[in-house]
C-alpha cells in the first residue's frame, strides 16, 4: 500500500496494488490428472503447486473428462487427511492420520466391552466413565454415539 495525497487538500488516501500475471500458465494434463487421481490431492492442492486458481483446475479437470470429487471422500484420503477432526483412535502429523496409541487403548477396550461382555453403548460409556477413561475433550463422560462410532471403526480391525 502506497500513501497518497489528494492533490489541492489535505488528506491523503491508501492505494492498494494486486499483483497481475499477464502471461498464461501452461498447465500439464497429465500432470494435473496425476496428482489428483493417483495421489489424492484435491483440486486447491494442485492450485496451490501450480499457482494458479482452483476453478482454474477444475476446469482442467472437466476438460479430462474427470468429474471432481467423483468417487473419493479426498478430505479423508488417509495419506492426505484435511478434515478439522481426526476419527477416534487416529491423529493428524504432517497431514497424515496415525494410530494414536492411547486412544487405541480405549478403542480396544469399547470393542471388547461390546463384543466379549454384550454390554450397550451406554453401559459401556458409563464403564469408561467408572474407570476414569477420559474422552478427547477430557470429560469422563461418553455420550452413546460416540462409543457406538469407535466401536463400528474398529469392530473388525481390533
């Protein structure tokens, strides 16, 4: 921003330059279609390597034929992770998901609280709650859908 004054008073007024490209930028097809099929990166991803827009790549996109977001949740590609909270059990390191060691712990034990005893989803939260298991917000309270989602993850991993 660049201060100037009114010519003929006293004030002066901000003038603000935008940085304009007038030369285009030549995008690679195949290059784009990479990154976004084989490697999972979403379309604001390769925007941000190419420098260019996003609408700018998934007018690309649409001239392969590819439809985006077809097919793939790529918020929840887990080698690509953005979404704002990781599932129970997981963490986000470098836009990654990695097992979180002690919440496996807790999974391990909804899973086997449900499987091996035939409890409910709230007799177990209230178990979790009598051995001083915390959840992620650090309440020693469990509300029923939350044991019941970790339970339906790793019902067949654990």
């Amino acid at each position: 921003m660049v201060d100037q004054p009114e010519y003929g008073t006293n004030t002066s007024y901000l003038v603000d330059f935008i940085k304009i490209t007038l030369s285009a930028k030549l995008l690679d097809s195949n290059e784009i279609r990479d990154l976004y099929l084989r490697k999972g990166l979403s379309a604001g991803q390769i925007a941000v390597q190419f420098g260019v827009a996003k609408s700018v790549i998934l007018a690309r996109l649409g001239d392969l034929g590819i439809r985006a977001g077809a097919g793939t949740d790529r918020r929840t590609n887990p080698e690509n992770y953005r979404s704002r909270c990781a599932p129970y059990g997981y963490e986000v390191k470098g836009g990654k998901l990695v097992p979180n060691k002690a919440e496996l712990r807790t999974c391990r034990t909804v899973v086997d609280l449900i499987r091996r005893k035939g409890l409910s989803a709230n007799a177990v939260g209230k178990e979790l709650s009598r051995r001083g298991i915390k959840s992620r917000s650090g309440r020693a309270h469990w509300d029923h859908s939350t044991i019941l989602s970790i339970f339906n993850r790793w019902k067949d991993k654990i």
